[in-house]
C-alpha cells in the first residue's frame, strides 16, 4: 500500500503497524490520513513479474517462471510428474528410490510391508521399524570398557547398570585397563628400540659419507697439488714459511727439525725438486744458523731425462725491514748423491748451506711471523 508522501507499506503489515504506532507513519512520523491509503497497483505488477524458480524443481524442473503464471505451471507439472517414466522420488518408509509412475501404489505397500526387529525378533509393520528400535528394550548393549577387552554385552540396561556397579566387574575393569597401560608401555618401548636403531644406523650413514667426503677432498687436494706443481714448473719458486714462531720452537725441542716446501719442476717436463729449511740448524750448526738445501724428488719424466742432474742454482733469503738479501749460487757436482736419480720419493742427500745466516739475525729476514726463500734453477 502507499500513502500521499509515496510510502510504501506492506499490506500484511499495515494493521499491525496501525495498533503499534497509532495514526503516524513509521517512516516519516507524519499522520496517516486512512482514505488517502490505497492500494499500489503498479508495485504489486513489478512483484508479480519477478522470476521465480518452478515449486517441482526437486523432481527435475530447470523452468523459470512469474507469480502470475505459477498455479498454471504447477497443473501442467503435476501432470508431467504422473506421466514422465524417466522421474524418480525417495520413498521416506524404506529409502528407495521409486519411479514416480509406481510411486503411489509402492507407498501403499510398503507400509502394509512386514519385518521382524533385528533385536527382539518381534514382527512388525516396515513403516514402524524406525521408532521401534529407537524404544526397543532388546536392543544390545556393550560395556563401555569393551575397547580394553571387556566382552560383557547385554540386551538390558538394567543389566547394564548392574554389571558397571558389580564388584568383580570393577575388578575385572581395572585388569584390563593395567593390561591396556602395560601393552601400550611396551608398544612405546618397542618403538623407542627401533628409532634408537634407526639413529644408530643413520650415525653409521654419516660416518660414512664423511669418510667418503674426505677421501673426495683428499682427491681434490692431490689433483690441487699436482695443478700447483705444473704452476711452478719454469725454474723459479717462492717458498713463505709460516709460521716462523711455532716452525722454530718444533725445531728447538727436537718435535720437527726441518721443514719441507712444497715440490716445484725446473721446465715443464724437467726435474722435480723441493726445499728444506732447518731453523735451529743442524749437525756443526745446531743452536748456531739457519741451514738450508735443495733436494730431487721422483719426478713424472725422470725416465726421459739426463742424470746426474747438471745446472746452476741460485739460493735467496728476502731480507725484511730494509735488510739486504742473502743470496747463493750454486754449481751442481755430478758425483754427488745428491743430483743422482731418484730411488724413493726423494734424495736423502740434499744440496745447500749448514750455515746460511746466524740465528741472532733471523729477525732481519722475518716479517709478519713468514720467512720468504726464492730459489732460480737453470739447466744445462
């Protein structure tokens, strides 16, 4: 309904909102003057043609429809719902699905269907089966301590009852739930066994895997070392010795005496060699000088190569802190051992000086804790 100030009111509405609010509308608050309320015609057209869905959509009807035209629409359906073969609906009594062709008479049938209750055997229509076993008092029952291993079972509760409140059922109750507690100790100590195997077996895993990463390391340090090698193979070589402090007192208390650099080539496919330095000295020049010499190592090409070794070696102690540098030529000699052939890793026997400087002056070779020695070797 609408009113002169085009309030729209429910119609179903209009007689309780006169007792609530008297004469006054409830939007405005203005007095309502009854004679000029009527009825708005053109709401109630926009309503009608408002599109609705089909009431028989349930049994498969897609149509959209008006108010106008949904009693015409339900005739013509619930004639489609008696002759369609293809519908189907739910019967409430036995939960099958029914043809709605057959619908009517199964309904009748299936309340007149008999069936005996699965507890008390009793005989009794379909249709009352469902509120028959809600009441039934035939129907088993299982002691609550059944998941522990209490077999009990019973048809009445005031069996039931009995049986929670006998003595020796509390008896037999507290058995099974210290079983129950012991068989799941056991379980947990089971388990606890198998993951402390599992640690142990994957403790010897990575043993393993750290012994294999070394062995991998130890590989990329050879293969390293032999790169180093072909870098210093043209005769000339810078050997830092580090750390002086440690490297000297190891000498003094006799724990290693002397130090030996890394191995270097005098051409690509020449002689191998390496330096060896005493920093106490060693024999006539113990607690005296340094002491340093030259040594041949079994070398890849030694087979293709002339021996004894023949050349010229030059010696350099770097002197530090404006020192002048300690510098030795040496001539090779043939019949010494020490530039025969190889017959084990290296020569015993080396080539150099017992007494290259003093120990009192050491300091003037060292900086930052590294003495540097260079040694140039040229074949002939």
């Amino acid at each position: 309904m609408s009113n002169g100030s085009e309030v729209a009111i429910s119609n179903s509405l209009w007689p309780s909102i006169l007792q609530t609010n008297g004469n006054d509308c409830p939007v405005c608050k203005e007095s309502i003057e009854k004679y000029k309320v009527f009825p708005d015609n053109f709401a109630r057209r926009e309503i009608c043609a408002l599109p609705i869905c089909c009431p028989y959509q349930q049994y498969g009807c897609s149509a959209k429809i008006t108010l106008t035209t949904k009693v015409k629409h339900a005739k013509e359906y619930q004639h489609i719902e008696e002759q369609c073969p293809a519908l189907f609906k739910q019967c409430e009594i036995c939960c099958k699905q029914v043809l709605l062709a057959d619908f009517r008479n199964h309904h009748k049938a299936c309340k007149k269907e008999n069936t005996t209750c699965a507890y008390c055997l009793k005989s009794l229509k379909l249709c009352e089966l469902s509120l028959h076993e809600d009441n039934c008092g035939e129907d088993e029952l299982t002691c609550q301590f059944s998941d522990i291993g209490c077999p009990f079972r019973v048809a009445k509760k005031e069996k039931m009852e009995e049986h929670l409140t006998d003595p020796f059922s509390i008896y037999q109750h507290q058995f099974y739930l210290k079983e129950a507690f012991l068989q799941k100790n056991s379980s947990s100590r089971a388990s606890e066994k198998r993951q402390d195997d599992q640690l142990a077996y994957l403790n010897n895993k990575v043993s393993y895997l750290e012994s294999v990463v070394e062995k991998q390391a130890n590989h990329l340090d050879n293969n390293n070392s032999g790169l180093n090698e072909e870098r210093y193979c043209f005769g000339r070589y810078i050997w830092k010795v580090y750390p002086v402090d440690e490297l000297r007192q190891k000498a003094v208390l006799g724990i290693k005496r002397s130090v030996h650099s890394s191995s270097f080539y005098t051409s690509p496919h020449g002689y191998k060699m390496s330096l060896r330095i005493n920093l106490n000295g060693i024999d006539s020049s113990l607690n005296k000088c340094i002491s340093l010499f030259i040594h041949i190592m079994q070398g890849e090409y030694d087979d293709y190569l002339s021996w004894p070794f023949r050349g010229t070696i030059t010696l350099t102690l770097v002197g530090q802190n404006g020192h002048d540098d300690v510098v030795e030529i040496l001539k090779t000699r043939t019949n010494l051992a020490a530039f025969f052939k190889p017959n084990g890793v290296r020569n015993y026997k080396g080539f150099g000086y017992m007494e290259l400087v003093p120990l009192n002056t050491l300091g003037n070779y060292v900086k930052d804790n590294t003495l540097v020695v260079r040694v140039k070797i040229v074949e002939e």
